[in-house]
C-alpha cells in the first residue's frame, strides 16, 4: 500500500517530461506494446504530449529526456515498490529483450501499478499524432508494430481526432436533450400531482 501512494506521488509530483514519458508508456501498453518499451519510442511519442508553451520553456534543454527517465527510474523514494520506470531485465548472456533487437534498446518497464492507472485514466483518451507515428516507426517487434498499425488505420479510418470530437459533441448534445426531456417530464408529473392534492384539498359541496 505504501508502494501504491509513493508511485502516485512520483506521477503527480513529475515534471511535464517526465509526466509524458509516463503517458507514453502507459498508452503503448494499453494499446498492446509488449512490456519492453524502446527508449526511442518513448521519446519520439513523449514530446507529443507536450504543448507549445511546455515545449519552449524546457528551451535547449537536450538533455530533458534524460533528467526524465533519471527521474522515473529512481526507486529509493518508491518505499520499497519499484520505480515508475526501470530498465527492462535482460535474460543473462543476452542484451536485449526477447524477440527484440539489440538496435531497438535500451528498454524499460512500466510499473505495473501505474501500467493499471494507466488503463482506467486515460481508456477514453486518444494519445496525439507524434505517439502514432513513434509507435509505428520504433515499437520493439514485427508483432508490437502489427498491433499498433493496425489501431492506427482504425483510427484514421474513424476520422481521427477531429471525428471522434464530433462524435463527441454530438453525443453530449444527445445527452443534453435527453436529460432535458426528462425534466421536462418530472415537471409535467409533479405539476399533475399538485393539481390533485389541490383538488383533494377543496371541500366538496353537495346539492341542497
């Protein structure tokens, strides 16, 4: 439980890099990436993640990935639990992770802990242009790369991004004139109700 709390505070407590670094990993493995996620990956996809204004206050800082990673990997504040990121075991007598090649490293792991975060925050959210275009280009094996091509053309074919915040406004339109709809009918109902209690109230008068 410790554990828990002290990943959870590393992530909110992150730097915008070091914070799209984490976005980027837990979106290629939401998306089906194996565990080994290439360095390259993650730095081409994190800076998608970044805005304009982010982007150019981190200014000629080269080394922005490197301070980001030092920093998700670092496990003495994790109380025990491992790093939000760490570099991926490699089986003894080989460098790379299985069905990986060498060029493709180093690799890196994400907790499982927040790999789970990862899956129930971000499910409905679509990572930006720069994350499909690094996953396509440097995911780690020809069955990483199938995989996310094949939820990439998904995606084009649906539209994109500017589709699927149409679909998105069209739905809460639709919501919105449900909900009113079903105010409107409560009115009606309570106004009926009244109208009985009111009538229910008045004495009733007999013929003389």
């Amino acid at each position: 439980m410790a554990g828990c709390l002290a990943l959870t505070e590393r992530y909110q407590m992150a730097t915008v890099a070091a914070r799209a670094v984490l976005y980027a990993a837990m979106d290629a493995r939401r998306l089906g990436h194996r565990v080994a996620l290439p360095r390259l990956l993650l730095e081409q996809a994190a800076a998608g993640y970044l805005s304009e204004a982010q982007w150019d206050l981190m200014g000629d800082d080269d080394d922005w990935l490197d301070q980001a990673i030092a920093y998700l990997t670092d496990p003495l504040p994790c109380r025990g639990a491992r790093a939000p990121l760490r570099p991926f075991p490699s089986r003894p007598g080989t460098s790379a992770a299985p069905g990986c090649p060498e060029s493709a490293g180093p690799f890196y792991q994400l907790a499982d802990y927040l790999e789970q975060h990862g899956v129930r925050t971000r499910r409905f959210i679509c990572p930006p242009e720069r994350f499909w275009d690094a996953a396509t280009r440097h995911a780690a094996t020809s069955a990483d790369h199938a995989a996310l091509r094949e939820l990439a053309r998904m995606r084009e074919k649906a539209g994109g991004r500017e589709e699927a915040e149409r679909l998105g406004r069209e739905e809460a339109e639709r919501l919105y004139q449900q909900r009113d709809l079903v105010n409107r009918e409560a009115s009606d109902v309570v106004k009926v109700s009244n109208l009985h209690r009111t009538e229910a109230s008045c004495p009733t008068v007999t013929p003389g």
